[in-house]
C-alpha cells in the first residue's frame, strides 16, 4: 500500500473510530461535549491534535468497564494489566478484536522471516499471558508449529527447546539474557539447538547485548513492540532489515509528543509515543500516552515496506523500570509505603541483572525518631515489607532499611544497573 | 444421537483410525505386524480388544515425533507433558485437531450450563497451559467473555473475580479449595462475588469438599476430565444432574479394564480407563491406558443424553500423585533418587493439604553406613535435594532425611493425608 491509500484508510477508519466514541463511551462524549465540540469538527488527520489525551489513569478508577464500547455480552476476552498505583486495569476485545489482533501478531512474525515450517516456542511468565496469548495466535494463523511453555525455569526451557528443535524462540529480553548466560558457561550444548530466530518483547534491551547473544547463539534477534491495553503483541516490529521498527499503521494512528507541553513534534524528534486505535470495538483510544519514548523515521526502509518507522523505544516519560516482565513505577512504589507505614517515603529503586536474571531491591529510610538500635525490629519489618510488596506487585523484592536521612539530600529515585554503554 | 447411531459412527471412525496408524505411524504398524494382522481384521468395536495397549512409555524414549501420524509441517501445536520418569512427553494437535478439541470444551462447558453471557476466569499453573488454553478456546467459541488470569496468588485471583463480576470460575481443585479457605476465615466478601458455577479439573477431589464448598460460596461445582495426551479438557464432564462424567463418544471409544488382566470388564465394574481417539489426526492412539480407576454406568442419566458415562475418577493403578496440578510418580522419584546418589532408594512420599495449599514431603533413609551425627552436612544434603527435586519436577518439596532403617520394615510408600471419609 502507498503512503497516500495508507493516509487515506487511516482518515475514513478515524472518523468511524471518533463517532464509536462519542456515541459509546462515556468518557469520550464527555471530552468532546466538554470542549464544545463533536466528531465531525475533527476535518483532518491533523486536527486530532486538538483533542486531549487519554492516560493510564482514564482507565483505572470507577467502573472498570467505563472505557467499553460495547456490552459485556460483546467482549469475548478480558485482560488485566496494571496502573500506576498497582490498580488493575481491565482491557476488552470483541471477537473481530480479537481476529484483527491475531493478523497483526502474524504480521509480526511474517515480519521477521518466520514461516510456517518454524516450529515456535512461546515462553512468558504469568503475568504476560497476554502476549503469550496474542504471538501464540498469530503463529497458529501462520501455520507453524506452536510450543507454548510457560515456565520460567530456564533450564527446562532449553531442554524442550533442544527436545523438539524450536527454531523460534518468542520471549522477554530478561528470559533470553540467561539462556545466554547458560550457554556463556558452557551449561547449554549449542549444537542440539535448532535455533535461528528469536523475537523478544516486553522489556528494552541494547544492542551492544544483542550483538553478544546473536554472535554466541548464533541466530538472528528481531525487536517487537506492543502494549497490552492496544494490541500485545501487535503495534509494531522490525523486519529483517532492522532499523527500527514498522508500525502497523493500518489500524494505528501514531504521533509523537513533547511529553512536557505535549505538542505534537515533527518526524525525526524524539519524544513520547502517543497511539489512537483505528479499528478496536471492545475499547477503543484516541491519542493514547504510551510513556514510551521514540522518534518516527522517515526514510524509506530498504526492505521496500511504505510502512513508517519508529526507534526501538529509548526510554519511558514516566518513573517505571521493568522487572522480569512487570512494570512498576516509582508512584505504585510511594502509594505501597504510604500504605505500609512502618517506613518513611525516602526510598530509592535499584535494578540490577546478574547472571541474566533481573533484581530489584529498594532502600527506604526509617521514619524519623525511629529505633535503630533494635536490629530484630528491624529485619522483622523489612521481611514483612518484602512479603506484603511481593504479594500485590508478584515482583520479589529486597529491602534495605536505612536511618533517617541515610540516603542523603539528592539521591536518584531509581538506579537502572542493566543499562550499558 | 441415539446409541445405535453413535456406534455406528465410533465404527466407521475407529476403521479410519485404524488404517491411518497403520500407514502413518511406524509403532503402530509394527504392533500390527507383529501379531500378523492388518486393520480390517477388526470386525467390530468388540474385536479392538485383541489388540495390545498404548502406555505413557509408548510415548517417551526414542524420537520425541515417533507416534506422529502427519509431518511436522502439519502440526499447529504442541504440547508437552510428563512420563513416568520425569522425561517430556510432546503432543502435537493439528489445525484440524484444534478445531475438535475447542468444541469438546465447548460442549464441556455447555453441558456445565455456562453459557454467553458469562463471564469466565481461567486460572491455571504454568504447569498445565494446555488446560487452560484449551478451555479459553472453548469459552470464546461459546461467545462469553474470558478472563485468562494466570497466577497462583489466590487473594490477587480473587481480587479480579470481585472487580470484573467473573461468574464461572475454572481452576484446579486446590486453588478453588483455597479460595475456599480464605472466604472460610472471612477474608473473602462473599457479596462482591458474582460466582455462580465453578469448573473443575486436573486433580481429584472429594463429595463432601464439594459440599462445603458449595454451601459457602453458594455456586454449582461441575467436575470435568482430560489427560494432556488426548484432550485436556474434552474428555468426559459431568451435565448438572451430577450423576457422573458424559464421555464425548463420537470423539473417543472408551473400555474399562482390570489393570492387572488387561481382560475388558462389563459396565459397572471398576477398573483402569482405557481410551481409543477416533478423530485425532496429530497422534492418534489406540487404547491408551490412562492409569485412572472409574466404570461405566450404562442406567440412563435424567438429562436425557445418550452419551455414555462414568464415575468420577476414584483413584490410580499406578503410584503416582497429583500436587499442584503437577503429577509426580513413585518411578519418577526413585529416578531422582538414583542419580541423586547421596541418599538410598528407601523413601517415603507424604502429601498434606494445609489450609487448602497442597505440600508434599519426601521421607528417605541416608544410605548404609552414613555418619548421622553431622548435622551441618545432612542439612546441606537435605537442602541440596530440595533445590535439585524443585529444578526437575516444578514442585516445592520437604526432605526429611532419616538414619538408615528408619522407615522401619514395612512403611506405605505414598501417604496422602488429603483423602477425607
């Protein structure tokens, strides 16, 4: 499709998408009737830029199928995801959701050379069954062969790996960094792999580890990019080529933001991307802050595709880091200890990758006029802390007390160790 | 369909069967040759019975893909599941396969009236992602909205039932009796539960837990059954008059047989369940020995199906258990045991449900000879075990390492404290 046909199907499927809004969801009729004005005032793709936002924060709170467009009886799934504060948020797709999402997680894989004689193992943790659910349907679309195996426990992955000779391996960035490491020292016998492909997502990685993994293991890591409130996996993703990644803008909208003033900013500047969904039923977004930061490329791909181009994401706008495939963010960290109270709301995240495996640890500060003296008070609280963190975030935790004031006057709020050069 | 017509066709697709294993599948034409017959020397569903067993070893050792009856290219999925011994066991559905194992769960749900308007909750381990992938097929071929909530913290599950009015809930017996426990101490507010039928499966359970449960949580509790290897659900499942398990006939032959015999027992006698796949183009199998004790109960059920049923499953032939979901045989311990080396192949396995957590502990005798006053180095052995055993199996285990003899002469080699009366 030329860029023009794509402007175009992108025009007639937003005015569809606006008016679904504003009949359907509350939330949206609200934001126009608040502004004055109604869908047919939006005359172009670049008028969109004067309605506000949708945030995180829109679809946590109050009912939690406020941001539905159809009746219950309409949606076929539902996934849970998080908001800031750790609040679930619930996400919904119709059956034509559903088979839109499957294409485009099959384009995904057609993307990066994954055909249908590939047999395909699928390994994320619990709380990305929905990425599993969405690359295990596109990969049965396909045709392949489908190894669903959710168990982190590494070893045994590459056990059924080498057992039913995966070439593919889909997976978290963190998941594939110890199989690396495994193999590093020799504990995986790289002749029984028949791996060649492996598509990663869900968390950053860089390309300096790339280079090392694809050199070592010898296959080629493609980058793929999706959100569970739009399409996991499903927004974009790299081809062969890969320099950056292709956005499925037959059904996604893209802009890129100051994510200060929130201005939109020319292709080629690097800010926040901010999505709107074309074709969604069950719930449908309209210029949704994804927190990710990213520029659009406007250079023609070498792989021929008129599809636009976005970097692999550089960073979040927002204070959250990723840890063995779940984010949390500085906000749920705060609203946990105000809960807790037993501890001050001077902390300090730390994030770390050893062996190929993620850590987090927080230092937090007692309350002032607290009793340091009694070290078996204070193991008790710290063990009690990270209990009651690891059962509402799933994210095992260690805590290191400090005495008041013991993380200083400036200290940074989180410390990314995996970060490389 | 009316007994006759159902014969009648479990004929015409058991001859079909025949043949393809025949042709396609190397073990199943030597077994044929061997005895020197050929499939059309199967004259009626009767004579299947000179015909020798499918066992769980029939499927390990050798090429993972040895039972297949279709090239690789032609499978869509595959999943993989345990031996006796520990050793993966892989399973490959093809697209067609797919198609048939989502209406058995789909019918499994219907005959459990669950219908479109419900909203359903799936909850599984990583353990056994093909039940829970097989009942979200089912579910969205129903038209209801499906929560696919793949955690095994019980209170966050409980949590997403609450907010998003889950009205079926369909898990493992030991989370369900979880849940159970917490709304027992009051930790669950009954009101906020939509909850009305709850699906069980991949662990057996008792009459009377069913009716506690029932009582407290006022919800209908349906029994299913499966087996990885076949279809896991769409097997059997009981209807709402409860008075056994309907087996989907026109997908699957059943016999019961004495386990020690092998000699077919007339309907009503107890014995080990054997299943011939008449549709399964993947890996079809041919009277495979599920190790499960029921019988056939010919009276006709007051739903006023015609579809054969069975008990619900009263125990095992084999020495095996289920915790968590996960099977662990006596075989597959004592192999952990003789590569262990550390320890002597005296051992006992103790399985406990403590408020409604299942935990299983190993007794085992240190060999001969071994210095028993070392306390620091039984705990290192004891430790090392445990970490070894939970690597291996996916099971957290207790050692309980005893001096040599201590199991006494005569000790019962499974202890499970979870039978009630």
């Amino acid at each position: 499709m030329e860029r023009e046909e794509i402007k175009k199907l992108q025009w007639e499927r937003l005015q569809v998408t606006l008016n679904r809004a504003f009949l359907r969801v509350g939330h949206y009729r609200k934001m126009f009737e608040e502004r004055g004005i109604e869908p047919q005032d939006i005359r172009s793709l670049e008028d969109l830029s004067i309605l506000p936002f949708t945030t995180r924060e829109d679809l946590t709170g109050g009912d939690p199928y406020q941001m539905f467009a159809v009746p219950l009886r309409d949606i076929v799934r539902l996934h849970v995801t998080k908001g800031r504060k750790g609040e679930p948020i619930v996400v919904g797709f119709t059956s034509h959701d559903l088979d839109i999402w499957t294409e485009l997680s099959q384009y995904t894989l057609c993307m990066a050379g994954i055909g249908r004689e590939d047999v395909i193992q699928i390994t994320f943790p619990f709380s990305m069954s929905s990425a599993a659910l969405g690359f295990q349907y596109g990969a049965e679309k396909l045709g392949a062969a489908v190894i669903p195996y959710w168990d982190t426990e590494v070893s045994r992955g590459i056990e059924v790996m080498e057992e039913y000779r995966a070439t593919c391996l889909i997976t978290l960035p963190s998941y594939f960094s110890q199989v690396f490491e495994k193999a590093k020292k020799g504990e995986v016998k790289l002749s029984s792999l028949s791996l060649k492909k492996v598509l990663l997502y869900g968390e950053p990685f860089y390309t300096s580890e790339r280079d090392e993994w694809e050199e070592l293991l010898e296959v080629k890591i493609i980058d793929t990019y999706g959100l569970t409130e739009i399409f996991p996996p499903g927004i974009a993703c790299e081809c062969l080529a890969r320099e950056g990644m292709h956005v499925f803008e037959e059904h996604l909208l893209i802009e890129i933001v100051d994510p200060t003033t929130g201005k939109v900013l020319p292709s080629g500047e690097t800010g926040e991307l901010v999505i709107t969904t074309l074709t969604k039923e069950g719930v449908p977004l309209i210029r949704y802050r994804t927190g990710d930061i990213t520029s659009i490329i406007t250079e023609k791909c070498s792989c021929g595709s008129d599809l636009v181009r976005i970097e692999r994401i550089k960073g979040r706008t927002d204070n959250t880091i990723v840890v063995e495939g779940i984010r949390i963010s500085a906000e749920e960290v705060e609203d946990f200890l105000s809960n807790f109270k037993k501890l001050s709301l001077r902390y300090q995240l730390i994030v770390e990758r050893k062996e190929g495996k993620d850590s987090l640890s927080v230092k937090v500060e007692l309350p002032p006029g607290a009793d340091i003296t009694s070290f078996r008070a204070i193991e008790k609280t710290s063990s009690e802390a990270e209990e009651k963190f690891m059962e509402r975030t799933g994210i095992p935790v260690k805590f290191h007390l400090l005495e008041p004031g013991g993380l200083g006057e400036k200290y940074p709020l989180i410390i990314d160790k995996r970060k490389r050069s």
